[in-house]
C-alpha cells in the first residue's frame, strides 16, 4: 500500500488534516504522496509531525498560518 492509499482512510491523517495545524497536515501529506512511500514509513512520518505539533503546542507556540 502506498501513501496516497494510506491517506484515503488513515485515522492519523484525519485527525492532523482538522486540527489546528491541518494546513501543514495537508501540505505534509502532499508531499509525503508525491514520494510515493508505503503505508508504514507514512503513517511514521506523520506520527512525528504529530508529536512535533504536540510539542508546539506543550511549550506554548501559537500556530502561524
């Protein structure tokens, strides 16, 4: 399975896509997509970008968009 197929019913990525960092999510997993990664390596990256956000959002950054 490849990203793009991942990201038609990943949970993860839904969750990312409307929250509030979902313009990055979306731009995030375009990319990811355009690489053509499998199901795994995706859903690790965007694991990472998750906790990344996470972090922001622990130590008080306000999201720029």
């Amino acid at each position: 399975m490849i990203a793009s197929d991942y990201l038609q019913r990943g949970t993860l990525y839904r969750k990312l896509i409307h929250g509030p960092w979902s313009v990055f999510g979306r731009v995030y997993a375009a990319r990811l997509s355009n690489e053509g990664l499998r199901r795994k390596c995706t859903w690790r990256s965007l694991s990472r970008l998750r906790e990344l956000m996470d972090w922001h959002v622990g130590t008080g950054t306000i999201p720029r968009i």
